[in-house]
C-alpha cells in the first residue's frame, strides 16, 4: 500500500484526485522545523518512560536533526502522496533507520501533533510579533524628540476639535500597540499549554509523561482533557483576532497619514523613498505603501472570519476540516509581519509639515472648550457656559475672526463672569498649557509620558 502510514486496513490505493484534494504538505511544510522539535521531544519523553531504550532515542533524535537540515536546505521533495509534513517527516525517518523510526510515532497521533506542532509555530510567530510592534513603538517615541513643540489640531469626526502635543499623538500610537503586545502576551498563556500525550482523542493506555514532554518543550502546563486539546483551536482564533487588530491599528492609522499627505492637508510629507510615482502623472508622489497597509487589513480581517467558520459547528474531536486553520493562520501572520516591517520607516521618515500646520492652527476655534472650562471655573454652569460659548462662535463665524480677536466688552457682553484674564485661556499655544488632567495632551503632561514611555522602551 505504497507508503501510507494507515496501509494495513486498506486493500485499494487512494485515488489520485483525493490525494491531491487532501494533501496539506502544500502549505504545512511551513511546520517543518517545529515537528521536529516536537518529534525529539516525543522521543525523548518515550525513552525517559521505557518505551523506547536510549540507543533508540538518540538514534531517531539524530536522524530528525538531519532530516531537519535537508528539509532547510530545500532537499526534500515534496509529495502530495504524503499527504502533509508530519508523513514526510515520519516516512523519511523510517527510510533511513527502519524499526527504530516506526516506534517514533508510538502514544502519539497527529491530531495531538498538529496541535503541538501550530502552538510552538505561532509561540515563535508571537516572539516575531511582539519584536516588531516594539520598533514600531519606538519609532513613534523617537518622533517625541524632534517634534517636541509641535502643537497639532487634534479631530474628532475628522473635524478640528481641541489642539494636542504633537507627542500626545505619537504616544498615543504607542499606547495601542502597547495593548496589541499584551493581547499577544495573554494569549500565550493559552499557547503554552501542551496538548501532546493527548494521542487521537483518549489519550493512550501507554505509560507517559507529559510532564516530561512539557518540560522538553517549555510549556508551562499540560492540557488536561485529551478530547479538548486534540481538536482545540482557540488559541489559534485568537491569536488570529489579536493579529486582525493590529492590522486595524496599522489601517486606522495609514488612512490618517494619507489624508495628511494631501494637498488638502498638508501636514506630512513621505520621502521619496516610500512613495511611487504614477506612469502617466508626472507630478504624482503616491503614498502606495500607506494604502497597502490599510488595503492589507481586510485580509486579515477575512482571516478571522474564516477561522471562526472554520470552527463554528464542529463536533469533538478532530475534524479534517481543521487542516485548513493553517491557511487563515499563516496569512494573518505573514501580512501582519509584512505590514509591521515596513511600518517604522515611515513611522521615522515621514515628515511634519510644521509651517502648513502652524498657518491655520489658529482656525477651527481649537480654543473653544478651554474658553467654556474657563467659565466653569468662573461658577458658571456647564451647560450655560456651553451655549455662551457656542454663541460666541457664531459670532466669530460671521466677523470671519477668531475668538481671541473679539474685543473684551463684546465677550462681558455674552457673559458677564468673563475677565480681562481670559485672553491667557485663549489661543491654542494656552489651551496646551492649561490642559493638565492625567493623561492629557498638554504640554506639560505629554512631557511627562514621553520620559515614561522612553523608559518603558529603554531609548
Ligand atoms: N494534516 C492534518 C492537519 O493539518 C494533520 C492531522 C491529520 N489527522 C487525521 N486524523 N487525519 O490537520
């Protein structure tokens, strides 16, 4: 029964067409380097407990390190009729030593190893993650130091709202991706439970120690109901979902900066370096990197999806259906990557257009709620100090001037709590230095974060 590991129940030869239908060797040769590593541990664990002697261990120990090799240096052929890594690597042990490769597999099934096999993958992948999001950070934290002073019109509905620190807004970024690596923390607590020794579905009637392949393999505990873990692939939904959040973190933010590098904005510039010119306008600069970021994020966003109706409605335990977890898995992960890599070079290199900023700072009444706080600390009522003010916008609005720019008895005139000490609460260069409440984006304040996160990130 040509080299299948279940041969002896069958007496005919798998079509070519299933083969080819159920083959995952396609896109789970990425798993190659990890169960390895899962199989030397399995072979030690079963040599610690009798169940293979030392020799044998060694031997298979051995002879997987250098399929291992060859696998990295491209040697192995793959072959739909192996159906998926584990056979290949399983087979090829058995070509090379024989008997002692075919007890390799001995309280083991792939359903346990797969499990095994995607945790320790997406343990690394996590690591990989967590690395970038890091450069990221710092790249946002490095723009603290040259942008210091700048002051920037902060939105809300995409209209001019109340003026920040320009480093409000790069912590701010931080401060996301800061949540993003400790989504990815936490889920690793989930990742670090082992399911191997859970066998098909029953555990085995062997005597092993899953303490001891833990222990071989770093994970902090041993799953403890072989019908879950064998089959179980929360941990893998939610790295995934953690993953589609950091694509919309990079998407929100990459939509922002190319509404900023618009004629109609003009606070940033991208270098040359990472935008694209277009075939027939010559003087096109297309932030293409920033769209690809965002465009990229529906991907991911589909990956969630699809793991989550890959999941949805499948009895205990395994299901083959779950082959194609890996699928929604490497993709969020390869495009996340792709995204978090490119992401801090602009982050770093993009440039603030401080004049065009500074030259309508002054518009869109930036200065109006700190006007109205102004009033509150007067004794006047929220509400009542809200319409005085709402009004004396109006009225600004139809001068075309700004609020500062009303003379002092118009203003008494609205509300007769306002002092002549009210020209220090307007204009946006007071607004910063007034705002003052933990966490705020005034000058004071944002300084304060910035030496934290600078800490937090040792630069
Ligand atoms: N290639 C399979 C997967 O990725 C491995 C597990 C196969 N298990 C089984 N009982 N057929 O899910």
């Amino acid at each position: 029964m040509s080299g299948k590991a279940w041969g002896g129940v069958f007496d005919q030869p798998t079509d070519a067409r299933v083969e080819k239908f159920t083959e995952s060797i396609s896109f789970d040769h990425r798993l190659a380097a990890v169960d390895i590593r899962g199989s030397q541990a399995h072979a030690r664990m079963l040599s610690s407990v009798g169940l293979i002697s030392a020799e044998e261990c060694s031997q298979i120990v051995e002879t997987l390190e250098k399929i291992g090799a060859e696998i990295e240096r491209g040697q192995m052929e793959w072959t739909t009729e192996l159906e998926d890594i584990h056979m290949h690597i399983e087979s090829s042990l058995i070509a090379r030593i024989g008997d002692v490769g075919r007890k390799l597999h001995t309280a083991r099934s792939r359903n346990d190893q797969v499990a095994t096999d995607l945790k320790l993958y997406l343990r690394d992948a996590i690591k990989v993650l967590d690395g970038l999001l890091h450069e990221l950070q710092k790249a946002f934290v490095d723009r603290c130091r040259t942008d210091a002073d700048v002051v920037l019109p902060g939105f809300t509905h995409l209209q001019r709202a109340q003026p920040v620190m320009a480093g409000h807004y790069w912590l701010a970024y931080c401060e996301k991706f800061q949540r993003d690596r400790e989504r990815l923390a936490d889920c690793l607590k989930r990742v670090n439970i082992l399911p191997l020794g859970a066998a098909a579905l029953a555990g085995t009637s062997l005597r092993i120690d899953r303490w001891e392949s833990a222990r071989l393999l770093g994970f902090d505990d041993v799953a403890a109901n072989s019908l879950d873990v064998s089959s179980d692939r929360d941990f893998l939904a939610e790295a995934i979902f953690c993953m589609s959040l950091i694509a919309v973190h990079l998407s929100g933010w990459a939509e922002e900066w190319i509404l900023w590098c618009t004629t109609e904005f003009g606070f940033l510039k991208l270098p040359d370096t990472y935008t694209t010119g277009s075939s027939i306008m010559p003087q096109k600069r297309n932030p293409d990197v920033l769209e690809l970021i965002r465009g990229k994020s529906a991907r991911v966003i589909g990956d969630v999806q699809q793991i989550l109706v890959l999941l949805k409605g499948l009895p205990l335990a395994y299901n083959r259906d779950l082959q194609e977890d890996k699928l929604a898995f490497f993709d969020a992960f390869d495009t996340v990557r792709a995204c978090l890599e490119i992401a801090p070079g602009i982050a770093s290199r993009a440039m603030l257009q401080v004049e065009t900023i500074n030259a309508r700072l002054e518009e869109g009444f930036l200065d109006a709620t700190t006007l109205m706080e102004y009033l509150i600390n007067k004794g006047v009522p929220m509400r009542t100090a809200h319409e005085v003010v709402g009004k004396l916008v109006r009225s600004c609005e139809s001068k075309k001037c700004r609020l500062v720019d009303l003379p002092l008895p118009e203003l008494q005139q609205a509300c007769n709590q306002i002092q002549a000490d009210v020209s220090e609460f307007l204009g946006v260069e007071n607004v910063v230095c007034r705002l003052s409440s933990f966490g705020c984006g005034g000058r004071l304040a944002v300084a304060e974060r910035v030496t934290v996160w600078r800490e937090r990130l040792s630069l």
